[in-house]
C-alpha cells in the first residue's frame, strides 16, 4: 500500500517548463507522489533536475510516449491518478524542416497517453485527471492591432508544430466529450527563464552574446511576442490543475507584449550590464536574416478568465525576470557548454551556419 495521496505522472519533466513544473510539485507535494515520464530526446536534459535526485516522492521512467503498452504498463504500476502532460516536440523551427517527429509525438504520443489513461481508469473518473499544456500558438497569428486571443479564439495554426498541438489539443476535448475523460487544457504564450534550450530566443541570444557571435533576427524583428516568466507558468498549472473546472480552457499569458528587435535590443543591454559593460555594447552582433517561413505576426493571450476564476495573475516584472534569467545562463555556464557541445552543434550549424 502506499503512503501517497495521489499519483501524478509528469510527461516531459525533463524539458524546460516540465523541470520547473517537477520541481514545483515534489517539493510543494511531499504528499504526493510524481512520475516523470520522458524519453529524454535532445531536448530533455536530467541535469535540470539535479536537486530532487534523492526526493522520496519522485520517480524517473526514461519512456517514449508513443509507447502504447508501456503507459499502460505504468499507469496501472503506479496507480496514478493524474496527468501532466507537457511532453512534446516544441521547436517551431524544426517542425519546419521535419513535421513527421511533430506529428509523431504530439499527436500520437497525445493519443497514446489519453487511450492508456481511458484503458486504466475505466470510466471510474473520480479524481482523476488529465490535464494537457498547450501553446497560444494554435490560435494563429493577430494583426498588430488584432486585439487578443481568447478561450474561443477559432483554431487556426500555421506551422507544423502549432498544427500537432491544435490535433492534440482537439483529441483531449474529445475524450472529454465521447468519454467523460476529466480533463483540462490550457494554452500559454512565450516562456523563458532557467533551463530553456538554447535554440529557443533568449537563450540561443544570451549565449551568443557571450561567445560575441551574430544575433540572427528573422526577418525585420518586427514580430511580437508575449513573454511570461517560466515560474508563473507553472504557478498556474498547479493553481488549475487543483482548482480548475473541468473541462475547461484556460489561457495564460504575461500581458507583456514586445517586438523582437526591442526585446533583444534589452537583452543585449542587459547582459552588457551584467558583465560590468556599457549597455549596448553588442548591439553591433544583432544581424537581421531571412525570416522563417509562416512566420506568425503576433501572439498576445487574454488571461482574464484566469484571474477572474482562480485570481492568477503574472508576479514578475519582464525586466526583472530578464535579469534574473540573464543571471542564471551566465553563472550557469557549465550547464549550457555541455548542451552546446554536443549534437546542438550540428543544429546551429544547420541554421546559422551561414552567419
Ligand atoms: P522542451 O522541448 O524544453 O521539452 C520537451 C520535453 O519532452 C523534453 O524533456 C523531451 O525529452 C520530452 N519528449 C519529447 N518527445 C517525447 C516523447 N516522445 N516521449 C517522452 N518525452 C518526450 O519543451 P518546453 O518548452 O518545456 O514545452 C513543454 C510543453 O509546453 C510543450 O507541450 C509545449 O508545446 C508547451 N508550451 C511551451 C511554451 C514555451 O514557450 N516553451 C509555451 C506554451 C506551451
Ligand atoms: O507562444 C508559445 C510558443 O513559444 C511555444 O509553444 C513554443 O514551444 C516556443 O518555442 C515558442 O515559440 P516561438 O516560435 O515564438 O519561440 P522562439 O523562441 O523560437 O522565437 C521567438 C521569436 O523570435 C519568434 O518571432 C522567432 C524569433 N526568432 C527566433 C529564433 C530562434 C528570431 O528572430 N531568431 C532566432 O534565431
């Protein structure tokens, strides 16, 4: 018999949101028992969970989640109760040069976890849960004055990643409809802070700062993003996933809107101050390159619902939690030279090999 209250598998716990959604729940649940399920592909690094090695509620199960049986085989092991599922492919430029992984893992891998969870808990939904993390960026691309996007934004991805999570996204709905499933699903913009991959924005811009390397702005920079400090993030995932209503959406997002170019004109800025330079030093390395195909324009997410139901609200300051973030990638430099010398090299090389 064991002595936890609930058994909560975490999928993709050793990427970057899903670490920091772990280390929320090990040590804010001690009561609790989480399952990190990963298949640790380039992406997912157990070094972002050095500190909870030794936690007694914590379990690591290397897994593919395509691997159909396997879920099985642990859902029933671990008598769990509860899903997280964050794993996925997330890179909007490599769904550009291979959908087929996307396709694979986002939505079939979706589909896998949701058969395996309806498998195991036959119809017995009481408190049960599966809980789906998902992008603002299924809802398309606003005009720069197009308003926000809500909850019942029509669906309307363009580029092969959004569309693998626009179908997983519509899977988990339907087995909330044709099943009964207890399910959640909500859709966040931009994160960034500690343990994002460097292939993302800030922190493929940070370590190119640092390496004095060119800053490779698609296209003319004008695009915009909103950006929310990874910790919010999963501060709301814990809030809904205790509190949310099922069945529901819920978007999340920072209301912290910036074009690229005045975001990475701040970040040069500040890790210029940082290293004890004067701000703008390395404006020269900002280098703008052809822009990536179906580029969306603009995403900015409406979290009123959030905060009216469950009163969440982003708690840091964009220029704070750059600081913070821009403080971690240069003290952290072990972390990063290990990624950026392996396989990321072919990657980069690829990309920017050009530059
Ligand atoms: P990430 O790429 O950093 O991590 C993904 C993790 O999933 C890795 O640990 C990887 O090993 C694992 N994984 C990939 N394929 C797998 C498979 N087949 N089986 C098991 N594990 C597998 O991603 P992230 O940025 O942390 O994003 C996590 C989730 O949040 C994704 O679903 C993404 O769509 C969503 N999301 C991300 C952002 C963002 O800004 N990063 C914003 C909104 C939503
Ligand atoms: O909106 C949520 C999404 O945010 C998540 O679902 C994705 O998983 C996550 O990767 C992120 O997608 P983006 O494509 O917005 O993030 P990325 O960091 O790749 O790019 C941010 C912006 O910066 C985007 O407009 C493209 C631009 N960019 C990006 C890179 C990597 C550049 O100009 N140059 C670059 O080299």
């Amino acid at each position: 018999m064991s002595c936890f209250t609930r058994n909560i598998i975490v999928t993709g716990g050793a990427g970057f949101i899903g670490s920091h959604a772990v280390r929320l729940f090990v040590n804010k649940y001690p009561e609790y028992r989480i399952i990190n399920v990963d298949k640790l592909t380039y992406a997912g690094n157990l070094a972002n969970l050095k500190d909870l090695e030794n936690a007694s509620n914590y379990i690591f199960v290397r897994a593919d989640i395509c691997d159909f049986n396997l879920m099985n085989e642990l859902m029933t092991e671990y008598n769990v109760d509860g899903i997280i599922h964050l794993a996925a492919e997330s890179h909007v430029d490599r769904s550009i040069k291979d959908p087929f992984t996307f396709a694979r893992t986002n939505v079939l891998g979706t589909l896998s976890l949701l058969q395996a969870a309806k498998n195991t808990w036959r119809g017995d939904w009481e408190n049960k849960l599966f809980y789906h993390v998902s992008t603002d960026e299924v809802y398309g691309s606003l005009k720069l004055d197009g308003g926000l996007f809500t909850e019942t934004t029509r669906y309307l991805p363009h580029s092969p990643y959004s569309a693998s999570k626009a179908s997983s996204d519509h899977f988990v709905r339907a087995y909330h409809d044709t099943y009964g499933m207890p399910t959640l699903v909500t859709n966040c913009s931009n994160n960034y802070g500690p343990y994002q991959f460097p292939e993302k924005l800030i922190p493929l811009f940070i370590n190119n700062i640092r390496h004095e390397k060119p800053l490779p702005v698609y296209g003319k920079g004008e695009n915009v993003r909103d950006w929310l400090y990874v910790e919010d993030h999963v501060r709301a995932i814990d809030l809904i996933f205790h509190q949310g209503r099922v069945g529901e959406t819920y978007n999340i997002g920072g209301f912290n809107e910036w074009r690229n170019i005045d975001l990475v004109r701040l970040l040069v800025s500040t890790v210029d101050r940082i290293l004890g330079l004067k701000p703008g030093t390395h404006e020269y390395l900002i280098t703008h390159v052809s822009d990536r195909s179906g580029h969306d324009l603009r995403y900015a997410i409406d979290s009123t619902k959030l905060k009216q139901e469950l009163g969440w609200e982003p708690s840091l300051q964009f220029v704070e939690g750059l600081d913070k973030t821009v403080h971690w990638y240069l003290t952290n430099q072990e972390w990063i030279n290990r990624i950026t010398s392996g396989s990321y090299r072919a990657y980069y090389e690829e990309m920017y090999g050009n530059l």
